[in-house]
C-alpha cells in the first residue's frame, strides 16, 4: 500500500511538469503525431493525453516531431523512494538539440535532489556535437554532500558489516573527441575527483575495511584522460538499434594535486537489437567494467555499485553496496510495448557484478540483481521515458528506482 502512494505521488507529478513546461513540447493541437515507419500507429506522450483531456489548457507551438534547432525539454519534478535515500524529492530530466540541421541530437542530463538521509545532489552531464559531427564534447560537473554507509571491501561483503560515512564531494570532467573515421572518435580530456569533510563511525567489533584501506579527511583525484568511443546507436536517449564501444584510460599524477599517482581504465560496451525482428521490442545488452592498473586509488574512487557517472549499474542494489579496486558489470534488459501508441512499455532486466578488495586480489562472488519496470512516454520528440523499476538483489536487498531516460 505505501508502495502505491508513492508510485500515486511519482505520476502526479509527472502530470504537473507537463502542464508547466507543455509549451516545449510537440504540437498536439494540429493533430501532428510523429507516425512509426512501420505501421501507422500514432505515437502519443504524456502532453498528448492531458491535451485530450483538458484540450483548452495544454497546448503547445512545436511543430516538428524530431528533434531540431530548438531544445526539446523533458522535465519530472516527483517524490521518490530508493534504497541508499529512503524518501526524496527531486527535480530531473534532459534537453535534447542540435546544434546543426546535419548535427547529432546533443543531449544535456541535469538533476538536483534531497533525501530523508540529509544527502544533497547536484549533476549535469552534456554530450555534445558541433555542427559537422566533427568534434564531441563529453563531460560531467557533480556536487553531492552525501551521508553514506560504506560495507567493506570486495563483492564478498558482509551487509551487515554497514560503516557510515559522511563526506562532501565534488567532480569535472571533459573530454574532447575528434572524428577519425566511420562512426569512430577519439581524444583527450581532465578529471578530477575532490572529496572533502570524509568521516565515517566503526559500528561494529571487526576493523573496517576503510580503516584498514588508509585514508584521510580529504582526498583528490586528477589526471589526464583518453577516450575512444566507435558509436552507432540511431538514439542515445533510448537506442532500439545499433552499438556502443568506449575505451577510457586515466592517469592521476600527484603534480596535477592527486593524493597518489594510480591509473585505471573503463570500458562500456552495449548492444541493441530488435526482438522478435519485425516488432517495436528490443533487447539490450550492457558491460561496463572499470579496472585499476596501477597504484592505489582513495577508498571513494574505487569502483562501486551504481557509482558510475550515470549512476546506473546495480539495480535492485543500495549504491555503494559492493566496492573495490576492479569491477566488472553485465546486464541485459528486455524492452517492450504495453500499448500501440508507445505511451506505455515495459521492461525485464537481469545484472551480475563482481568486485575484488583491495589493488592486487581477485574478483570475488557475482552477484546477480533482476526485476520488472515500467516506462512512460515523457516526450515523443526525444523519446524520453520515464523509467520506474524495481530491483531485487541477494540478502533481502529491494528497492525503487526511478530515472528520466533508459539507464544503458
């Protein structure tokens, strides 16, 4: 029963941001519905279905039903529930443009929230493409004053060995990629990651893996990064065909303001297919893994669970559940139509993960998170979802997790 009300509250709210920013939205009124290549089924988003209810208060002066010149905003203000939070209220969603008739759709992700648990966040991600598709701009700027348990070392960790932490964390980062050839990119960028104010209570008789690990009040991360990407998806917001490769090596030097000298390397490869051929249904594949090469990371730069910069693997897992020096992630997510128009879908995800401890072990158990999810359409022009799933992990670990856009 709890469980409904919040889901009640989620959608009420979706309803609200409709109506607030309803004149960002496609044009309903002139009954210009953006048609499938493959049938004629009209596709409808949220902003349709107000219009049909209240046609004389939701409106809007788009025309196209692609994404052009003019950002197409795709905006949810709700209340929430999610594991490593308890209730949140938060502001979320993207901007979907192009720089150029010829340009690839740019994308700028954005969210702010606070939780039950006191945590603050604050992210804005962009990917974007100058006129030609010659150059990418990638890059990240995140704020969070973040209250969070810490529970070891290792995907063997116990639960119930829960270390709080407290800390205030900042990160930048950019990229600049240079077209080399096809659908291939490659380039150069900066990273930095602060964390500052770090403390943490022992709660149990056993030292604590961050103890044992050694660090301090305060530590960074910065270096010189570079990235290749080979990327042929038709969507970035919600891909239903093609494929995803990035390659991204770091190098945190102690003259750049690190605490230490370490590198790393990150690897993300996704697959997307229809299935069965002829239908609207995807299946999608998703490997991220993220290895020290060298040296020894801050104890809040190792990999963790749902810490990467989407902050997305792991569902059914609280964020930071399972944590140390080499990671690797895979996850397949089947997605489907509940109604013709496409206001309504569905999913079924499965993941596995698995973690060594500290710099220089081995991996240690997998383990697997799965559930169901519902997608709503928020905006038929960029093909935004909103994303509500609910995860199951091992030792009674469940949870709710809503995001603006596919995860992968």
């Amino acid at each position: 029963m709890i469980r409904c009300g919040r889901f009640t509250l989620l959608i009420l709210c979706v309803l609200l941001s409709a109506h607030v920013f309803g004149a960002l939205g496609p044009d309903t009124a002139t009954n210009k519905l953006p048609v499938n290549r493959k049938d004629s089924t009209r596709q409808i988003d949220i902003m349709d279905v107000l219009h049909s209810l209240f046609r004389s208060g939701f409106s809007s002066a788009a025309k196209s039903d692609v994404v052009g010149l003019k950002p197409v905003f795709s905006v949810v203000p709700a209340f929430g529930y999610e594991l490593q939070s308890r209730m949140a209220v938060l502001l979320s969603g993207n901007v979907a443009f192009r720089t150029a008739p010829q340009s690839r759709v740019s994308v700028i992700n954005f969210s702010t929230c606070y939780t039950q648990n006191a945590q603050f966040t604050l992210p804005l991600l962009w990917d974007i493409w100058n006129k030609n598709n010659d150059y990418n701009f990638v890059g990240e700027l995140k704020f969070y004053s973040y209250p969070q348990s810490t529970y070891g070392l290792g995907s063997n960790s116990y639960i119930g060995n829960q270390d709080p932490m407290n800390y205030n964390y900042i990160r930048f980062s950019e990229t600049v990629l240079r077209h080399v050839a096809g659908s291939f990119y490659a380039g150069a960028g900066y990273m930095m990651d602060n964390h500052w104010g770090i403390s943490h209570q022992e709660i149990n008789s056993a030292i604590a893996d961050f103890g044992n690990y050694g660090t301090g009040t305060h530590t960074v991360s910065s270096g010189l990064t570079v990235t290749g990407i080979y990327d042929t998806r038709d969507c970035s917001i919600n891909p239903t065909s093609g494929f995803y490769a990035m390659s991204q090596f770091r190098e945190n030097l102690v003259t750049l303001g690190s605490t230490s000298n370490w590198n790393s390397i990150i690897v993300d490869v996704r697959k997307y297919f229809r299935f069965p051929a002829n239908s609207h249904n995807v299946l999608a594949f998703w490997s991220y893994n993220s290895l020290t090469l060298s040296g020894n990371p801050p104890y809040l730069d190792l990999p963790a669970t749902l810490w990467d910069s989407n902050t997305n693997t792991g569902r059914g897992y609280i964020q930071g559940r399972f944590r140390g020096a080499q990671m690797v992630y895979g996850e397949s997510e089947y997605r489907f139509r509940l109604t013709a128009d496409d206001l309504l879908g569905g999913v079924l995800f499965v993941n596995g993960q698995s973690f060594s401890a500290a710099p220089g072990t081995r991996f240690q158990t997998i383990q697997p998170g799965f559930g169901p999810g519902l997608r709503v359409k928020l905006n038929k022009v960029s093909r935004t979802n909103i994303c509500v799933d609910y995860g199951f992990g091992k030792e009674g670990s469940k949870g709710l997790f809503v995001n603006v856009g596919e995860l992968f």
